[in-house]
C-alpha cells in the first residue's frame, strides 16, 4: 500500500524524514502490550532488503531446478489432454 506524506500526521513525518541516528533509522508502530502493528524502513534499509529478499528466492529458485527431458510433455501437449 502506498499512501501520501500529507496524510501522515507531522509528528511522525518530522520522525521519518529526520530519524535520530542514535535510535536508528527503522520506526517500529507498536500497540500498547509491545506487539508490532508495523515497520517503516528508510529507503537505503528497504533496498537492501528487497535485494537479500530477491538473493534469498533465486538461491531457492536454483536448488529446485529439475533436470531437463526432452521427451517430457510440453505445456501445449498437457492443455490438449
């Protein structure tokens, strides 16, 4: 979901554009018991993570490959069954 600065309250906004670097840069949205309702990621933090996210699904991606045969079914013969 994407929503616009505007519709942030100022507090907030004034926190995400200008985080303390003594807390970090993630802003962590909490109920009151504690339990995470969210988190804000900078963007240098979020491009990180999206490229480990896409690191992470192309190692799995290579270990299921199957071994290639060339007398399997084509998508084309299993749609004509």
């Amino acid at each position: 979901m994407k929503i616009k600065s505007s519709e942030l309250p100022k507090k907030l906004l004034d926190k995400v554009l200008t985080p303390d670097p003594l807390d970090g840069e993630d802003i962590i949205i909490e109920d009151n018991d504690g339990k995470i309702l969210g988190v804000i990621l900078q963007p240098d933090a979020y491009e990180f993570f999206l490229k480990k996210v896409e690191e992470k699904e192309n190692e799995i991606d290579s270990l299921s490959n199957e071994k290639y045969d060339p007398n399997s079914p084509t998508l084309e013969d299993l749609m004509g069954e």
